[in-house]
C-alpha cells in the first residue's frame, strides 16, 4: 500500500514537471515565431496574432489535462482500491 502510494507521488510530481516544462518550451517557441514572422511581415501580424492565441490554448490544455490525470492519482487513485 505505501509503495503504490509513494510511486504515485512520484509519478504525479513528473507529470507535473513534465507538462510544466513542456509548456514552457512551447510557449518560447511560440512566441519566437510569432515575434520572428511579425518582423519579417507586419502585415499579417492581425492574423498572426489570432492564430498564436488560438495554438497558447491548444498549449495551456495539453497541461491542465496532465495536471487533471495527476490530480485523480493524488485524489483517487485507482491503484489502491
């Protein structure tokens, strides 16, 4: 029992790790691109702009679906049952 609880803390401390690094390399890169294509054409950075909103919260979910899964092993964990 108290192995299965200290692998789950573990696990749930990598996820959020994991999905905290992760989302912070994507929003780099995001926001490197969309800085990097505004220089090179002002003209569209409206439309830039738009599709960089709509990819941060495609990002931000990929996270909060990880911490979710976290939260049901820290909460209920189907393991110990």
């Amino acid at each position: 029992m108290e192995t299965i609880q200290a692998f789950s803390v573990i696990a749930i401390a990598l996820i959020f790790g994991l999905c905290g690094a992760g989302t912070a390399v994507a929003f780099g890169n995001l926001g490197g691109k969309l800085i990097e294509s505004s220089a090179r054409q002002p003209e569209l950075a409206p439309k830039l702009q738009v599709q960089f909103f709509l990819v941060a919260g495609f990002v931000d979910v990929i996270s909060i679906i990880g911490v979710g899964i976290s939260f049901v092993f820290l909460f209920a964990n189907p393991f110990l049952g």
